[in-house]
C-alpha cells in the first residue's frame, strides 16, 4: 500500500476551502503545531488508489492530568467529506447540507513512555473504515459500533473492536461544500463491544468516560488495557448495564451475517418459486426497492419510539445516502445489482407455513439479544446475509408495516423474509436458546425446533455458508 509519512506545508500552494477549513479547526486546537506528520496517499483515490483518505494528519496532544487525560496522539482524516468541491470524489449537494459523507474520523491513542513519534498504524485502521463508508455508502453515527475481530493495531491486544462518539474539541466546520462534524473512533474490548449491541453504544461510552484507565473524559485508547471495564469495576455490568438493557432494550437493529433461510411448505424440487435462498447456483437477489427497504429499516431502527414503523417498500433516500447504525467490518447492504432477477412487480408477498432458519455460531448468538433487547420492547431487528441477497427480520406485534401478521407470522417478499414473534413466544425461545450465550460449551451443528409453530433453526458452521450454493 503506498503511503508516505511527511511534513505539511501550504507555503507556495493554493489550498482548496474543504481543506483550509478543515486546516482551521486543526489550527484552533493546536496553533504550536502547524506542520503535522501526515500520512498521505501517494495515488490519490480519484487517479484509481485504494485509500479514500487523502491525508491523516497527526498531532501531539499535552492533555490534563489532573483531569485525568493522558498525554497522547490525535489522529485526523481528510477525505471523508469534501475537500474540493469538483465532484472530483463527492457529489456537491449545496452548503446546506453535509459535506462529502458529512464528518471526519478522528483518533486519541495514548502516548508511550519515550514516545517521539507517532505510530502510523492508526492511520491504515482510518482508511479501512473509510474504504467501508465508500464502498457501502453507509455513513456512521455517534454511539456506532464496529466489530473488527482483532486487534487494532495487529499486536496481541485486547482492543479489538471500536465504538464512535463525537470528538470531544472538534468543533463542526461549515465549508461551502457543506457542513463536517469529526467522528471519534474509541477502541474497546470484545465484552464491551457486546455490552453496547445488548445495550447502546452511547451508554458503554458514558461508563468508559467514567474509568480513567479505559479511556478517561477525552475517551484515549490504551492498547496496552488489559482489564475490560467490567473486570475493573463489576458493579458496572448489574448495575448500570443489565438495568439499561431491562428498561431500554438495545439499540442494535441488525447486522451483516452469515445466515440463510429456507421455506418448508413447499417441496424442494419446487424451483419455480422463489422460495428458496440458501439452495442453487443462482440466487435470486433482492430488488432495488426491497434492497432500499431493508437499509431504511436499519437505518431507522435505533429511533426509540413507543409505535416503531417499517418503512414503505421504495423509501426515497435523502442526499443520496442512508444511515446503517450496526456497521460491521464487512457489513454492507448495497445489493451487487441495481436491478433484480425477478422483475419487482412479479415478487408477491407470500405466506409461509413453515420456516427452516440458519445461522453461524457468531449471528446465532445474537438471536437472544434480537428476542429480549429488540422483541420485548416492541421492536424489529433485522439480519442480512453477507454471502446471498436475502434478509430475515424478525417483528414485533407492535412494528408496523410489516407483511407478516399475527394470522401469517411467516411472510417473504421475494427472498427477504419476515418472522412475526408473540411475546408469549419470544420467552418460550429465550428459555429454549439459553445455551447460546455459552459458546464455549457449544457444539456444532445445533437445531432448535419449536413444531408446534412450524419452526426451526439450526447453528452451522461456517463452511457451510461459504459454499458457493449459499
């Protein structure tokens, strides 16, 4: 990957205004430190490179501690909004209105002992989560988490996920390609990282400002933490955590998974009927308008109302993006395709009488988060296959929209399948699926069957659904 580390200067250079306001906001915060370290992509993205970042710029930050901020480095990206107001890379959409994708990434690790120099690594951990913003269009949020699965800077770590919060001296700038907030990336350990998709992201930051050592008031990353918050504090999970899940339920509304389902009612050889998801070469995909419907109910669904509403099936997007609040690492619900296989209008909505679901070990273990943070608060949460164009989203009695009905709790839409679950039922699975919280006691495969609603699901490898008939 080509990149240079250097020193910054605009003596003899015409800046473009997305970058000198940007530069500005730098110069507020650090006017002793005109010229940053930079990482910067040698072959910009717009000649064809594969970094969307054009620069991140490096400070080195005093802090306070008697207020308890460490000394540490302040990373910032360039590229995520609009620098330059060409349509060299985003499409300018007025001043009114976000910039570019709207924000900036920002990053407070903490400096080492003996430390004269930045680390680069962050800034390779910045364009990865760039790369997903571009590829998918999916724009990040305050109290987002990413689950990345290792750690962030490739040691042995036990920071290996992160969380987003707003940066805490990045003030928004207005440029004249429109408005650029700065996204703080927080790095945390796995049982954080559930804590906040059982829970919310934004109530695990407001814990981590509250422990020096897991990030303090700035909330600075210490790669070198090896206790979680929890191990540090325990009252911390009973009595802060468990009473949030308990009376707010989880703002998680869905994920990238590993996932197929498979209707029951119908005999296998019925290949006429898209029925099937997880069986032949040729999957069907998901049309445009169910692809925008998925998206928008994720996007949608970290909005706590007492009534949740599924979105009409062609939601119109606004400035061209739509806001998936559960990224992940991979996640993406763009379809590979603008257009579906089956014509839409040819796609009816069926019912089902009878559903096989499947999962990994890892989407299998959420289905009790789905059931008691999502279900029992009147909610939805949606999973969408990271290997086929199919979703399965699971609805509450009390979303609507939905085109499954207490009278048919199984209902597709072409190959996105909807489960409508009775409270009553949501506690029978809760008790029924106990032992997936305890993987380490798992054994694979495993199938739950409920007959008596013409249920099932089963927790598969996951060689079973990188097999190219899935």
């Amino acid at each position: 990957m080509e990149r240079r580390v250097s020193t910054h200067s605009t003596l003899g250079f015409v800046v473009s205004v997305g970058l000198h306001a940007i530069y500005g906001e730098c110069r507020r915060l650090y006017p002793d430190q005109p010229n940053p370290l930079q990482v910067t992509a040698i072959v910009k993205y717009w000649l064809g490179g594969p970094d969307p970042l054009d620069y991140v710029s490096m400070y080195r930050n005093v802090g306070s501690p008697s207020a308890n901020i460490p000394e540490h480095w302040h990373y910032i990206s360039f590229g995520l909004s609009d620098l330059y107001g060409d349509n060299r890379v985003h499409e300018f959409t007025g001043t009114d209105g976000p910039s570019g994708f709207g924000f900036e990434l920002t990053f407070r690790l903490k400096r080492e002992t003996g430390e004269s120099a930045p680390p680069t690594w962050p800034a390779e951990l910045m364009q990865g989560l760039a790369r997903y913003v571009f590829q998918s269009e999916n724009t990040f949020c305050s109290g987002d988490h990413v689950s990345w699965h290792s750690p962030l800077d490739n040691s042995e770590s036990r920071i290996q996920h992160m969380l987003l919060t707003e940066d805490p001296q990045m003030q928004p700038v207005q440029t004249p390609f429109g408005v650029v907030t700065f996204l703080q990336i927080v790095g945390v350990c796995t049982e954080e990282l559930h804590a906040a998709q059982q829970w919310n992201g934004q109530g695990i930051l407001e814990l981590l400002r509250t422990v020096p050592v897991a990030g303090g008031p700035w909330l600075i990353t210490d790669m070198r933490r090896g206790e979680t918050i929890f191990e540090i504090d325990p009252h911390l999970q009973q009595e802060r955590v468990d009473k949030g899940i308990e009376t707010d339920g989880s703002n998680l509304s869905g994920v990238s998974a590993k996932c197929a389902w498979d209707d029951l009612s119908r005999p296998p050889e019925d290949d006429e009927d898209s029925r099937s998801i997880c069986v032949g070469a040729q999957p069907r995909r998901l049309s445009g308008k169910d692809t925008e419907q998925i998206r928008e109910t994720l996007r949608r669904g970290l909005e706590i109302n007492s009534k949740p509403v599924l979105p009409p099936i062609n939601p119109q997007r606004q400035n061209g993006l739509t806001h998936d609040r559960a990224p992940s690492r991979k996640d993406s619900l763009e379809s590979d395709g603008s257009t579906a296989i089956i014509p839409h209008e040819l796609i009816r909505t069926r019912q089902l009488e009878s559903v096989h679901l499947k999962f990994n070990q890892e989407s299998g273990a959420l289905i009790p988060l789905c059931l008691r943070g999502r279900l029992l608060h009147g909610r939805h949460f949606t999973y969408k296959s990271i290997t086929g164009d199919m979703a399965i989203t699971f609805v509450s009695t009390g979303v609507e929209g939905a085109f499954a009905t207490e009278e048919h709790p199984y209902a597709a839409h072409g190959p996105w399948l909807q489960i409508l679950l009775t409270e009553e039922f949501v506690e029978k699975m809760l008790e029924d699926l106990e032992d997936l919280t305890s993987p380490e006691e798992f054994k694979l495969p495993k199938e739950y069957s409920w007959p008596e609603k013409k249920l099932k699901v089963s927790i598969l490898p996951d060689v079973v659904f990188d097999s190219p008939l899935h």
